[in-house]
C-alpha cells in the first residue's frame, strides 16, 4: 500500500481564505476587522521569525495585526500590564504571547493574565477547561488543525481506536479529548508507556507528538492506519550543508507503505497551526462583538 498523503499546507491556504472571506463579512457587519495582538519578550530569532509569519498571515487574511515587543529582561508586571491594557482594547480580539518566554517570567501566570475570550491559543485553564467539559472556548490550535485533517479525511472517527503519543497541554492532552468527543477510542502514550510499539499497532488513528525523530517506524502501524505527525525535528546537518533536514516523529517513507493516509513534514500539520489561529481569531470577533459565528468558520 502507498499511503495518501494527507496535504496540510493545501488544506491550510483554503481555510485562510475562508477566514479571510469571513473576516470580510464580519468588517461590514461590525464596522471594524478582527485584530489579533501578538506579544514577543525578547530577541529569540524563531520566535521572532514566527511572530513575522503570523503577523503577515493576519493581515492576507483581511484582520488588524498588531505587534508588541518588550525587552527580554522585561519583569512579570510590565507583561502582564501589556496583556490587561489589552484585555481592554476593543480593537484587539485575540492576544497571542509568543512561547517560550524568558526563564525569569511563569508562563502559566501570563497566560492566566489573557481573557479567556480573547485566549486564541487555548490555552487558559478556563479553556483548556471549558475543552474538558464539552463547552464552546478557544481549543489549541495544532491539536484542532490535526482534527480538521482527520475529519476530512475519515468523515465520521466513531469507534475507532486512536493513538496520541504525548501528552503536553498544548498538543497530546486537547488531541486526545478532540478525539473522544468525537467518539473515538483514545489512549494516550507518554514517555513511561510500555511497549510503545504494541500500542501504537492497534490504533486506527495515530497522532505522534513527540520530539524525536522518525522514532515511529513501519513495524509499529497498523495496516491502513491514518497518521498524523506533529513532531518538527531536525537531523543533524549532511556534510557540506549548513541546515539539518527537518523531518517528523514518523519514518515518513516506510510508514507510507503500511498507512492509508499520512501527513508529511514539512507541509502536514504545521501550516494548519497558523491558519486555525487565523481562524480562532475571527471566531474571537464574532463572539466578542455579540454577533453570531457564522457556520462553517
Ligand atoms: P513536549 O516536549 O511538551 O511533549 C512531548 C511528549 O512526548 C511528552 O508527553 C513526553 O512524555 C512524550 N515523549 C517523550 N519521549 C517519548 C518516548 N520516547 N516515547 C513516548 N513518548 C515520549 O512537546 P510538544 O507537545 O510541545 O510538541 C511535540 C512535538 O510537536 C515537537 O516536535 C514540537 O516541535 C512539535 N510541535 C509542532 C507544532 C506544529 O505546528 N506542527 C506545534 C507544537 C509542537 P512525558 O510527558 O512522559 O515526558
């Protein structure tokens, strides 16, 4: 069998053009574009090269971007005053800080300081929360991207066995609830699991968020499995190179002779982060400005 491979970065460009077109029609509704604010402390030159990506994303997509930048020596108060002023502004629907911050700075409190209404990360407690018992928030957006890609792909997930490996708040944990809300039959493996690969053979539905590269291997699927890979590692650079290949948690070319449907990376699930985060911002706008979030958004 030769997998599908399942086309993040197409799928991706349709839903911001969706967004785009939604956030449109929200401009006229409401007399002003979504906003998503994006904070970054310091000078880390990924986050800073994220933080870029997003911003140009948001305008494409006919929203307000706006950007925020404090010193990386900034202390928790002047953060958290940033995060309240704009808790505050009308224009702004979503506030992202960009991750990871300075040591000296408690992520969790930052986040704490985000209204849960304009959290478009997801990931409040009050969210993360809100997730937990079936209530409509913000859910994390790497996690709701792999659930669109799967939904699309497999229609109806009830009943199927599925597989997450890892179990951080911002990836494992949401993806393994995404899954059993709707109906699938989830088991969650982390680094204590044993035999992982045993595990991992009886599932349907695979979603490896892990860290390590290609550790999951043809042996290890299911015959017709659908894999969902999140992991973004990069191997050490080939001589003469300056960069490393960036490959996934899943031996992507073996793994394809087993599965039915498989993303790649680069090119699966990490154009879709960006694009549901595009996509939780015009929800934020609907909802913060009273009106109704159109269906299909
Ligand atoms: P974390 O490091 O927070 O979590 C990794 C998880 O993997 C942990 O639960 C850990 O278990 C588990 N783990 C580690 N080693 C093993 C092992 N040998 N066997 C089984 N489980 C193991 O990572 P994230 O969730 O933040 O990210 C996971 C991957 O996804 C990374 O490669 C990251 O770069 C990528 N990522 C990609 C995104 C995208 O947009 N495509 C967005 C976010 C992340 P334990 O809890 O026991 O320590």
């Amino acid at each position: 069998m030769t997998a599908t491979r399942i086309d993040g970065k197409a799928f991706a460009a349709r839903l911001r053009e969706r967004v785009g077109e939604h956030a449109l029609a929200f401009a006229e509704a409401a007399g002003r574009k979504p906003g998503l604010a994006v904070v970054l402390v310091g000078d880390d030159p990924a986050s800073e090269v994220y933080v870029g990506s997003k911003g140009k994303a948001t305008v494409a997509a006919n929203m307000l971007s706006f950007k925020y930048r404090l010193p990386a020596d900034a202390s928790e108060e002047q953060l958290i005053k940033l995060v309240d002023d704009l808790n505050q502004d009308d224009r702004v629907d979503g506030i992202l800080v960009q991750l990871p911050l300075p040591g000296h700075l408690d992520e969790q409190s930052i986040i704490a300081a985000i209204s849960p209404d304009k959290d478009v990360d997801g990931f409040h407690v009050i969210n993360a929360g809100r997730l937990s018992v079936g209530q409509s928030g913000f859910v994390p957006c790497t996690p709701l991207g792999c659930m669109m890609l799967l939904t699309d792909r497999l229609g109806d997930l009830s009943g199927l066995e599925a597989v997450v490996i890892g179990r951080s708040n911002i990836v494992g944990k949401p993806m393994a609830q995404l899954l059993l809300d709707a109906n699938a039959t989830v088991t969650v493996a982390h680094s204590r699991t044993k035999d992982l690969a045993s595990v991992v053979k009886r599932a349907d539905i695979v979603v490896a968020a892990v860290g390590r590269p290609q550790m999951i291997t043809k042996d290890w699927l299911k015959d017709g499995a659908t894999v969902i890979d999140v992991g973004i590692n990069r191997l050490p650079p080939e001589p003469g190179k300056e960069k490393g290949k960036l490959v996934g948690d899943v031996a992507y070319d073996e793994a394809s002779e087993v599965a039915s449907a498989i993303t790649p990376v680069p090119g699966g699930v990490g154009p879709m982060t960006i694009a549901v985060l595009l996509r939780n911002t015009a929800v934020a706008a609907y909802r913060n400005a009273g009106l109704k979030v159109p269906e299909g958004l």
